[in-house]
C-alpha cells in the first residue's frame, strides 16, 4: 500500500513540475550538525547570526514538525539560458530573473501535501518549506539521492546540473528511503578557480558564506567592504559564477515555469538604465522578484559600488 502511495505522490510531484523527489528517514543529522558547529565557529556565516538560531530544529527536524518520520526533497528547476542583452549592465542572478520562488514553489507543495493527505491510508500531518525555514535542505537533498553536494556548496545532479530550488516537505508518515548517490566532482576545481573573492575553500566543500557575492550583495546591509573593490565582477544581486563553470550545468535544461519568466523589460535595461534606476521602475519591474529582498536602496548601494569599481578599472 505504502509503495503504491509513494509511486503516485512521485508522479504527482512530476505533473506539479518538480524535477525530482527523494525520501529520507527523518531524524538528527549528527555529521552536517558538527559541521555547521565548526562552520559558525570559523565565522563563515559573516552578520546572517539567524543560522545560529534554532540550531536543534536545523539538525533534526522532528524538533521541527514533532512525530515526523520522513523527509521529502524535492527539487524545481529554474535554469534560463536569456542573458541580459547589454553585456555591460550589472548582472542579476539568473534565480532571480522571474518570481520569487518562494511563492511559486510553496504553492506548488501545499497542492502535493494535500494530494499526500488524499491519498493515504491514515491521516497524515507534517509542514513544507522551500528556503523558508531551519532546514538543511542540501544535506537532506543529497541523502535523498537527488545528487551530491558540489566543491562549491551546492547540490549537483547527473544529468541536470545545479540550477534548481530546493524544496522539503516533513511528514509523519513512512516513506520508504531513496538512497544516496556518490560525489562526481573528481578532481574538478573550476568552481574553485573561477570564484573572484575566494569564497570556496582550497580543497573545496567549505564556502566562507562572509565572502560570496551573493552574501555581499543580497544579505549584507552594510557598506560592500573596500577589499571587494574590482572583484564583484558586474553582479548587483547574486552571484552565477561557479555555476557557470562547472560542466555538470551543460546538461540544464530550460524551465517551464512562467511564473519563472522575467518582466519584459528586464533583460532589455542597459547599464545606463541600472545607473539611472528610479524606485517606481524597480517596483514595477522587480518587486515581484527575488531581487525585492535587496530593497530599492539596496540595490542602489550594489549599483554604485560598482560604477566605483568601473571608475577604478579605467584609471
């Protein structure tokens, strides 16, 4: 019965869009809970002092959703190969292109747990979050068999690359474990290599969350530190290098989620029009978007401290 359940909860995460699930038997994560410890110790996480928080529910998630048995991953591609058409505009990571997906995927896996509260066979509670809550999502992904942390951090899968979101839903119920898949990077260091403020670790595996372009243009509030000057290589919110090298990503394929396609004009402004940006055009053209959560003056401080950078690299 349980395996018949299973099969149709998969197929009806497929017909949502998912791209792939994999379950997991819920319970602490004792090895990712030692390295998160040493991972805040070493200062990694720079002033995002919420990952300290909750550190229980983060490692174990039936402190989260009490009785949980099963952990579901699920994974939603958002891979868009349109570039912005002025190559000189500051850059925005291609996540961030369309939606905020938060909304789109949370959506999508309240439509899956109330089919899994549909189909099974006694009733079933649990809770379901996409980036939204103390979940090691990357941890529970790849004991899931989705694919394998990556040098750079993130999951890989065969055959799909890394550009998808992560989702998880926390269920009292038993599902029957998919099983993990080994690491593929080998010997590869692009991801390493390509990084320009040297955020990922020489051996790979460890990503100094303080040095990511993503962390200084999105979660750092403060001033972008001086040391950064000529090394953001364009981004104004997020970062795509170490994805872009890294050759698992020729197998992405595009998405197909309109929710996940950009406003018509964001592709089209030119490096002037980012200078230039005005608060009523960020609202018309991002508010919807991942790039709200720089803010309006946010995203200007990222502007600027790049229009410093371009100013240095001509003197």
């Amino acid at each position: 019965m349980h395996n018949t359940i299973q099969t149709r909860l998969i197929h009806y995460a497929h017909e949502l869009g998912f791209q792939n699930i994999g379950f997991s038997q819920a319970g602490r994560l004792d090895t990712a809970a030692e390295r998160l410890e040493a991972w805040l110790r070493g200062g990694h996480a720079g002033n995002m002092s919420y990952l300290e928080n909750n550190f229980d529910k983060r490692v174990d998630p039936t402190q989260l959703v009490p009785g949980a048995k099963t952990v579901i991953s699920l994974s939603y591609n958002y891979y868009n190969p349109d570039k912005q058409a002025d190559p000189d505009a500051p850059k925005i990571s291609m996540y961030a292109f369309g939606r905020d997906y938060h909304k789109v995927v949370k959506k999508k896996l309240k439509l899956l747990f109330e089919y899994l509260q549909q189909i099974a066979d006694k009733p079933v509670e649990g809770r379901y979050f996409t980036d939204s809550a103390p979940v090691m999502e990357s941890n529970w992904a790849a004991q899931a068999g989705l694919g394998w942390k990556g040098k750079h951090t993130l999951l890989i899968t065969p055959q799909v690359g890394s550009y998808f979101f992560l989702a998880e839903m926390i269920v009292d119920y038993d599902f029957e474990s998919t099983h993990a898949i080994k690491d593929h990077c080998g010997t590869c260091t692009r991801c390493i290599d390509a990084c320009p403020t040297d955020a990922i670790s020489k051996q790979g595996y460890i990503l100094d969350g303080s040095r990511c372009i993503s962390y200084l243009t999105i979660e750092l509030r403060d001033n972008i530190p001086e040391e950064y000057k000529d090394k953001l290589e364009g981004w104004m919110f997020g970062c795509d290098i170490c994805q872009q090298v890294c050759p698992w990503n020729r197998f992405a394929k595009r998405h197909n989620e309109p929710d996940f396609e950009p406003h018509k004009d964001l592709l089209q402004m030119t490096k002037n029009d980012w200078q230039d940006l005005r608060e009523d055009i960020f609202n018309e053209i991002l508010q919807r978007t991942p790039v709200s959560r720089a803010k309006y003056e946010g995203l200007k401080r990222n502007i600027r401290f790049l229009t410093i950078e371009d100013t240095t690299c001509q003197d």
